[in-house]
C-alpha cells in the first residue's frame, strides 16, 4: 500500500507562513495536481492561521498543533515549511509517525542531526527529499555538462554567492498584508539555531557549486556580524545571526571556490557558480559569450500555471518526493546525502571562522553523470 487512504498522496503542510502558501499550498492546489497530491492538512501553531489556510486552499483540516496533524491517518508525507531550526525535530516525530519528508529547506543545521535523521529514515523504509534541487535547472546542468565534456579544461576556481539577504525577508511583500495569512512575521530568521544567510541562502549556492564541481574536501572562512537589527512594520527585531560570511573551499585537486553572503553587493548573479578553467569561463551563465539559459528551460514538473507561479522551484522538490513516493524508483536529485554535505560544509564553515582552523570534510554525495544530464535536457531543457 502506497497511501494510507485513497489513491493519491496525502500532504500534510507544516507551517502556513510565506512558503507554507507561496510553494506547498498555492501550487498543490492546482487543478491539475490532483490526481497525484491531496491536501490533506495545514497546522501553524499561530492560532487561527492553518484555519484560514484550509478555508482558502481547500485543505481538508487545519491543526494548530503538529502533534494532531502527524496523528492524522490522511496524511501520507509532510512537507515542513517552518523555521530552520525547527526542521531536525520536526523531522524526527514525522518519521516516528511514519511520514514521509519533504525539507524546505535546510534539512538540519549540524552534520551529526543530518546522520541521525538519515538512518531513522532508512530504518523506517521512509522517503526523505530536502530542498533545493538546484540540479533540477538546465542552467546548472549545463555547466556540469562543459566541465564534463572539457570544454572549459582543468576547472581552476569558482564564486557565488548573495548580497542583501536580510532585507528581502523583511520586505517580502507577502509579509505586509493585513490577515493573518499576510502578515507572518520574519523574526527567526535573525535568531539561534537557523537564522542567517547560511542556512536561508548560501545552502543554494552550495548545492550548485557543488553540484556541479563536486564535494568539498576543506573549507576555511571568515564571519561576523554587520547589522544589528531590522524594522519589520514598526517592531525592532534584533540581528543574533552573523550576515557576512565568506567561505573558501577546496574541492580535489587544487580547485577552489569562494561563497559569499554579505548584507549588501554581489559579484555573481543569482545562485549559479562563476566557473574558471585553464581553457573556458562561464560567467554570469554566458560560457565563452553563449548564453546557456534558454527560452524553454523547465524544471520537470514547471508545466501550466505551475511554470508561471512563485516558489516553483520547492513545488519541483515536493513533487519529486511525490512520484519517487508513487513510482518507488530512482531517488532525486535532492536527495538527503547532498542536503548532509552541504549542511556539513555550513557547520565546518561557522567552526573554521571561530576556531582561526581550516576544517576537514568527510562527507559526499552522488554526482550527475553526462548520460543523466543529457537525458534531462532534451526532456526539459529549451
Ligand atoms: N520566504 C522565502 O522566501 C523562502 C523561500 C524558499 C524557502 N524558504 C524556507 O521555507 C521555510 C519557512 O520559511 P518562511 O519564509 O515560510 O517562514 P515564515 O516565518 O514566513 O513561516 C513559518 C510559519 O511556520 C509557523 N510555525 C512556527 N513554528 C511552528 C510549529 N512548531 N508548528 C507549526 N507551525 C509553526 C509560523 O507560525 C509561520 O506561520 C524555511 O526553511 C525557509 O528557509 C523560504
């Protein structure tokens, strides 16, 4: 039996914030999901909040308390949309319920959490998929594709990264409405554990640049503090985090990359790595002058509305959960071992800035090979 009840997938949506409505319950609630994904519930724990949202996406059940929505026999697999450092608990008691997971995003803050969740996972037979499935754009396929066909020779070093991170919470537009399905405050993300650029934003740069490079051996980094607080709609809402970190990564044979998060400026554009070898650059997703993105690139399931609509890319991660649920075949693209390397290569980049030490990395993942890319390009790319 693949579902509990029916014949389609049971969700369960936890947390109703800005990606709770904008990723999981806008798009899941499109016509054409529904003979894959039934929304079988929504909890927030802000009273009133997963009411609301079920009234206005059609959700069978709203819970305020978690604990009720696990208890709910419809629901087959969460996707948790609540604040990072929630994620490893919440995680834990979804797999405890028998739950299947999809993580937006980071799955855990520490490499020991990911491991712990990982083997319960396995111990249980549950399906574990963690946002973001950066290899799911053409853009980075085909960046992989040069590396690997030697088009840009021996990769020597590569940089991405984001500016401005703290800002764009506090002025989501979605976050400035006036009823309780718009006015979620941002506050977490300034605070312990989880808040800060890292784990909200430099996690997608890492998963593309590594993606595409592959996993990182050693990192080192410098990190601090710039901006003490934020004004969200009145309220002061002190900075905890560190917002400007820079990594330095070696990857194997003497390629290096750099990762920045900053308050302000950025050098590459978006989350994509600029990529230097000895005989080709890709800078700014234009290899030696081609563009590589094009018109027609989709993510796999970027069809119809879903193609227009916000958020689309943590729909793709949820609906990669739900057809490796349905067809029991190849695990995706973001799948937990490069959700754990990347949360690993975060930790050690925060322990290298503390410490003053370079730290080792053990962990890795499986990289796309040129037969996987080109089979997913000539299905989705333009
Ligand atoms: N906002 C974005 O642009 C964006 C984009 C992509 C991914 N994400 C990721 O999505 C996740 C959520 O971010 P967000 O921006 O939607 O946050 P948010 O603060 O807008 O929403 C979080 C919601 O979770 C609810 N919540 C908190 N604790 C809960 C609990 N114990 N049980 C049930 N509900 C609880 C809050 O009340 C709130 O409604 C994060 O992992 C974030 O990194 C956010």
């Amino acid at each position: 039996m693949k579902y509990n009840v029916g014949n389609q997938l049971g969700m369960g949506v936890v947390g109703a914030g800005a990606i709770g409505i904008n990723a999981a319950l806008k798009h899941l609630s499109q016509a054409d999901v529904q003979d894959k994904v039934h929304l079988a519930a929504v909890c927030d724990l802000v009273q009133g909040r997963a009411d609301a949202a079920a009234a206005a996406y059609g959700v069978d059940k709203g819970y305020t308390g978690y604990e009720a929505l696990l208890a709910d026999k419809n629901v087959d697999a969460v996707t948790i949309c609540t604040p990072i450092g929630m994620h490893f608990e919440q995680g834990m008691m979804a797999l405890d319920a028998g739950k299947h997971i999809h993580f937006n995003k980071t799955m855990t803050t520490t490499k020991a959490e990911a491991d712990i969740l990982i083997a319960k996972a396995e111990s249980k037979g549950l399906k574990i998929v963690a946002s973001p499935g950066q290899m799911y754009w053409a853009v980075n396929q085909r960046i992989r594709k040069l590396l690997l066909e030697g088009r840009l020779g021996r990769p020597v070093w590569s940089i991405c990264g984001t500016g401005s991170v703290g800002s764009y919470h506090i002025n989501e537009p979605y976050r400035h409405g006036n009823d309780i399905l718009t006015n979620t405050n941002p506050a977490w993300y300034f605070k312990k554990p989880g808040g800060g650029p890292q784990y909200d934003v430099t996690v997608y740069c890492l998963h593309a640049m590594t993606g595409i490079l592959g996993p990182v051996r050693k990192v080192s980094a410098m990190s601090g503090r710039v901006v003490p607080s934020f004004d969200f709609r009145g309220e002061q809402i002190a900075n905890e985090m560190d917002d400007s970190t820079t990594l330095m990564l070696e990857f194997d044979e003497n390629l290096f990359g750099v990762v920045y998060a900053a308050p302000v400026g950025a050098v590459a554009d978006g989350f994509s790595p600029y990529v230097y070898g000895l005989s080709g650059k890709v800078e700014g997703l234009v290899f030696n002058g081609e563009k590589l993105g094009r018109p027609g690139d989709h993510m796999p399931h970027h069809f119809g509305e879903h193609g227009k609509m916000g958020e689309n890319h943590v729909y793709e991660d949820i609906m990669q959960l739900v057809d490796w649920i349905a067809e029991d075949g190849k695990k995706p693209y973001c799948n937990v071992e490069h959700a754990r390397h990347v949360i690993d290569i975060i930790e050690s980049g925060y322990r290298a800035a503390e410490t003053g030490q370079t730290q080792s990395i053990a962990t890795g993942f499986d990289l796309l090979g040129l037969e996987e890319i080109n089979g997913m390009l000539e299905q989705y790319g333009g």
